[in-house]
C-alpha cells in the first residue's frame, strides 16, 4: 500500500471529508496537523506547490491536491490504483 500523508487543521470539514474517504477504502495515512505549528504549515506550503489551504494530500510523496481532488480521482477510478501500486 502507497505511503498517504494528509496535512489538516482541527476544525476543518473538508479535512473531515478527505480523511474518511481514506477510511472508507481501507487506507492508512499519516496526519500531519498544522494549526499550531508555523514549521510545518510552511514545509505544507513548499511541498503543495504555495498552496495553504487545508487538506493537501500525497500519496508516495505526490501531490493529490486537496478533498476534491481526492473525490474526482476516487470518482474517475483513479485513486484505488494509486494507492496500491508499488513504489
């Protein structure tokens, strides 16, 4: 299974969203919460391309974007095969 990384705040619904997506397929992830820590909201931004919004999601160290890009790859069928290719 591909290694998810998901960058979220507390309070944030479309975090929410993303992270039971994951669930629902069975996947594992690592949270990264960057409410608190301006550290690694800035190591978010430069590896989201200056993105700052939350979720940004990686799955084997590539950029997804953030819930709705997660969706539109799960609705096209793309995302089961991202996740279980091989590194």
């Amino acid at each position: 299974m591909a290694k998810v990384e998901i960058y979220t705040t507390m309070l944030c619904g479309y975090c929410y969203r993303a992270k039971k997506l994951l669930e629902e397929r069975g996947v594992s992830y690592r949270e990264i919460d960057v409410m608190t820590d301006g550290k690694l909201r800035e190591e978010m931004r430069a590896r989201a391309g200056g993105r700052s919004t939350v979720p940004q999601i990686f799955i084997d160290d590539r950029h997804i974007g953030g819930c709705d890009d997660l969706y539109a790859l799960d609705r096209a069928g793309k995302l089961m095969p991202l996740l279980t290719a091989s590194s």
